[in-house]
C-alpha cells in the first residue's frame, strides 16, 4: 500500500499493551506466537483459557476473548489508543471477537488483508504454530427447532424472525465473523410504498417496483418470487424500523424508475448498519450464534425429509444438529474464482467485491441433500470496483449525479444503466477502466463518500482542468464533457445517453475521480425455491424441513440484479424463511 498510509500497529494484539520492547520486537518479527509471549508475563494457559486441569475451548472462543477484553477492554476502548491513517479496530465489521485476527498458537492475521492490501503488521502476525493440545468438547449430537446456516442478513433475519415465533434457534457462521456479503452492501435497500417515499412525496408503487425488478432481469426472473420481493418490501421496511433501523434516506439506484433505495440518514452505507442491527436483535435475544461452525452436511431421513446438519467445529470437531427444519443462508460464490470461471470463462482472472466467505459451500450442500440449482450462469459483474483493490464503489455515488469518463475524457454510457450494461460498456474503454467523477456537492450529499478519501481512492483538483492534469487527460475534452452534462441536466434532457435522472450538475469546487473496473459482484443463480422459500427438489417437489433465503437462492433476479434489490431480498425472504421453519418446528395449538 502506499507509504502515506504509514505502518500501522494493531494495538489489539494480547502482547502489545503487557510485553517489554524486547518481546514486542520479537512478536513483530514472526518469531514467537502470542502464547508463548504471554509466558514471558508469567501469564498461563489457565490466565486466558479459565481453567488449569481441563482447558476446552468453543468454536466461537467466547472464553478467549473474555480474557483478552479483560486485560486490554473492548475493541472501542483499544481503538481509541490506535494511532495511524487506517484504525483496525473501528471499521465496518462491528464488533468482532479479538481471536478473528489474534491467535495465540498459531499466526495472527488482520482480517482486513483478506480484502485490503494495507501495511499492517500485527504481533505474532509470522509467528511459527505452537503444538496445542486440546480437549475435543463432549458435543456429539444436540437438538433444535431450526438451525439456520450462514449468519449474513438473511441468516440473521431468519434467526431472529423463527426465534421470536418460539422456536429453539442455532445460527451457524463457518466464517469467524457475522455478517457475510450483507455487511458489505452500500447502496440501499429497494421498497416501494414505504412510509419514507410517502413522507417525501414519491410516487411509487408495488406494481412498478415488479416491472422495474422483471425488466432489470430481462424477464428471466421468477414472476411469483419478485411478486414477493415487491409486495413484502414495505413491511420489510417496517420490520427492520422496528428492531432499530434506520432506513429513512431514500435515493436511486440503476434500473428504479422513481427514487425507492431506503438507507441510512445521509446515505451512510446500509450493510454494517443492517448487520449491526440484527447482531444486537440477536444478542439480546440470546439466540445461540456459533462462529468457526461449518456445516459439511445435510442430514435427510429414508423419505427425503431434511432432519438436521453436521457441523465441523473450529475446536469442537464434527458432531450432529438434529432439527425440525433447516433453513440454508450461505450466501452465493463470487469469491470463489474456479466456481465462476466454470460458469463463464470470460470472467476468470477478474477480481471480486466480496468478502472471503463467498465461496458457494451452500449450493453444494443444497445440492447434495437434492436441491434443483436454477440459473448458474447468471453472473453479475459491479461496474463500479475501484482499480486495484476489492472495495466496491456503490452505485449510490452515480444515483447521486456522479458521471463516467473515460481516459480520453469522454462520457460513454448512461450512468444509470442496468449493472450488466454499464460494465460491458467500461470494458471496452481504454485499459477496460473509467473514472466516477465527482464535485464537492455529491460529495457532501452521501456521507459514505468520505471513506473512499479515507481509502485513498481519490484524485482531485480545484479546477476541471487541474483534475484533468492529475488523470493525465485532454483537459479541453473533459472540460467539454462536463459542460455538455450540465447543460443536459439544466434542461433536463440527456440526449446523448438518455440518462433517466439528473439530480445536480457538476459545477462546485473541488473535483474528484475515483478510477474503477468491473468485478465480479454477485451471483444470481441458486437453489430453487418457491413463495414459502421451500426449497425445491430435482423432481419438483417441496424437500420437507428444508427452506432457502437470499444469495444462496435462484430466481428472484433473473439475469440481471438491479442495485437494492439484494438486501431487500435478504429480508423479505430471510423472513418467510425463519416464519415457515418456526411453523413447521412448533405447529400452532387448537
């Protein structure tokens, strides 16, 4: 990463605040795992792990991390000692355990490297692993009413909405984090005839948000299923209002006819506010979330009925869920590149949005307990990831006025295109990259905006034309463009690239461009399911006990997912879901 980013010392890391500079030397150096720098404190296993005889440790390391917040406090009290451009320990992932980047036994690794290519050395971080022995706990099998696999926003929905019908409720994440792609989504979430859109005065309806949604997928979509998404979406509203969203902010996305994309008050991103919320719905409902818990099967009886999971424990090792029903919320697989170069060849060696995790583990497990997988090919690349990085520029910053330029300074494509039209046109621009350019205005009306300075993604200039200098473009050519949009946006009229909305010109210092590339964003194919999310079966039928929400799910986008559009999915269904489990679980009394 660039120098101006400096070295950044985590300050979380068990050593740093306790150890001697000559330790703390050794730590960075990647000789010497935390463990045994804790030694040198005279600091024992029975000092983290709570026991001196018999030291068991969960999959989700509950215990590890008491202790590590017990000497060093919580991630905001150590994120306020961190110094340095980039602070680890307050960012989008929430409130994550100390053991998701801290590791006493074997290499510590900052989980933001998995998307970010930050100078950020952590103490252990090269550290040799250290023989450990611990004792396997006694789980073998154990019961629940519904067991939910994958803990992103749909998982998450799912577990609090079949929770709060009674239902006993084990969340599984095989991530050592929750919230999954949903944490990352910045856009918004699509509703139509909300509250929110009322209060604005904004014509909206169900019917417009089917056909916009139907069109966007190029009617390939499951008429039925995006009925659903349409017709749930207000009330999904409601409900995510209810436990603690907020959702007030409405915008536009590509593809919305009329301004339906709910977000934050200032359009701060949705993702880590929605994953925030339903974390804490789901702490104080002391809903039973396990981390480090990959499920490796799914379990049916003689007659197909699906009767529970096998979980692989981070410690534990493989012992059995049973359950009434099972909901599957794995999320898609555009992180795994040999899963989306076999779909579409054309995409291998491109570069991702998504969060390590996306691998597609769900769709093989669907599969094999019989699920029919629908729509595999339907792969959606993001015009907008900033070159040379996984971080997704939201498509909010277009809906919010900003144009695309080439690097001849040229504007090419209505920006608010659908997402497969837009990335098709960047890739045959020059170097298959643009620019996103900005002025001061849009920078000031999405709040979320100022993390890409904050990444450093930015140039700028006071002028047009000092801009064009620090992109190395004709400065005459894209001084002309901007002022060809302006005038189309004062008329409001774009002919040249009949751009539906124009919100503002272009025209308050200073300037700004971020340049991007397409990648691969999301996947649209997955298992097939119907209107009560069961999930359908090569033969067509219902798979008793066995219900599907969310990116791990077929049909509902067609070929093309219009920006929005997912978290609103990600609810509504994550919803039915976890309603239909709890009604199978626990059927209503006469």
């Amino acid at each position: 990463m660039k120098q101006m980013f400096g070295r950044i010392i985590m300050l979380l890391g068990l050593a740093v605040l306790l150890l001697p500079a000559g330790a703390l030397r050794a730590a960075e150096g990647g000789k010497t795992a935390l463990a045994e720098l804790h030694k040198a404190k005279q600091i024992g296993c029975a000092d983290c792990h709570g026991t001196a005889k018999k030291i068991i440790v969960d999959d989700s390391e509950k215990g590890i991390n008491q202790s590590c917040v017990g000497c060093h406090g919580d991630l905001e009290a150590v994120g306020a000692k961190a110094k340095g451009h980039i602070n680890p320990h307050k960012s989008h992932l929430g409130q994550i355990n100390c053991t998701t980047c801290h590791s006493g036994h074997s290499r510590s690794q900052a989980y933001c490297l998995k998307c970010h290519t930050y100078d950020m050395p952590i103490p252990g971080g090269a550290a040799a692993a250290v023989p450990l022995k611990l004792k396997k706990s006694a789980r073998k099998t154990e019961t629940a009413d519904v067991v939910v696999i994958g803990a992103g926003a749909s998982g998450m929905t799912a577990a609090i909405t079949a929770h709060d019908a009674g239902a006993k409720v084990i969340l599984l994440e095989k991530q050592p984090i929750t919230g999954g792609n949903s944490m990352l989504a910045a856009g918004g979430m699509n509703a139509a005839e909300t509250k929110f859109q009322k209060a604005k005065g904004i014509k909206d309806s169900v019917e417009l948000m089917y056909q916009d949604t139907m069109k966007g997928g190029k009617n390939t979509n499951d008429p039925e299923l995006v009925r659903i998404l349409a017709q749930n979406s207000s009330g999904s509203v409601d409900w995510l209002t209810s436990i603690g969203a907020d959702i007030s902010d409405v915008g536009r996305m590509a593809g919305a006819s009329v301004y339906r994309t709910h977000r934050p008050t200032g359009g701060t991103a949705v993702g880590a506010h929605i994953a925030n919320v339903l974390r804490k719905n789901a702490a104080d409902r002391k809903i039973d979330v396990r981390v480090n818990s990959k499920v490796v099967k799914i379990i049916e009886d003689k007659q197909g009925r699906v009767t529970g999971v096998v979980v692989e424990g981070k410690h534990s090792g493989s012992y059995t869920i049973k359950a009434k029903a099972v909901v599957l919320a794995a999320g898609g697989f555009s992180a795994n590149p040999e899963k989306v170069a076999f779909y579409r060849p054309e995409f291998k060696g491109m570069t991702t949005s998504n969060q390590p995790g996306a691998t597609g583990d769900g769709l093989e497990l669907g599969n094999k307990a019989g699920a029919e997988l629908k729509d595999m090919k339907e792969i959606q690349i993001h015009p907008t990831v900033a070159a040379g990085s996984r971080i997704l520029i939201t498509e909010a910053v277009r809906g919010n006025g900003a144009i695309l330029i080439n690097h001849e300074g040229k504007r090419f494509v209505n920006e608010l295109t659908t997402r497969d039209k837009a990335s098709e046109a960047i890739l045959h621009q020059t170097g298959k990259s643009a620019y996103l350019i900005f002025d001061e205005a849009i920078r000031k009306s999405l709040k979320q905006i100022d993390g890409y300075f904050h990444l450093e993604l930015v140039k700028e200039g006071a002028t047009i034309k000092e801009l064009a200098a620090a992109l190395k473009m004709p400065a005459e050519t894209l001084e002309a463009s901007i002022e060809t949009y302006n005038k189309a946006v004062d008329a409001k009229n774009d002919a040249e690239f009949k751009r539906p909305d124009l919100p503002r010109a272009l025209r308050t210092a200073k300037f700004y461009a971020i340049e991007i590339k397409p990648g691969v964003h999301y996947t649209m194919g997955g298992l097939k399911i119907n209107t009560d999310t069961q999930v359908i079966a090569k033969n067509g039928k219902p798979i008793a006990g066995f219900y599907a929400a969310g990116e791990v799910t077929g049909g509902v986008h067609g070929a093309n997912r219009l920006g929005g559009n997912s978290i609103s999915e990600t609810i509504t269904f994550g919803r039915i879901a976890g309603a239909n489990a709890a009604k199978l679980a626990k059927p209503a009394t006469k």
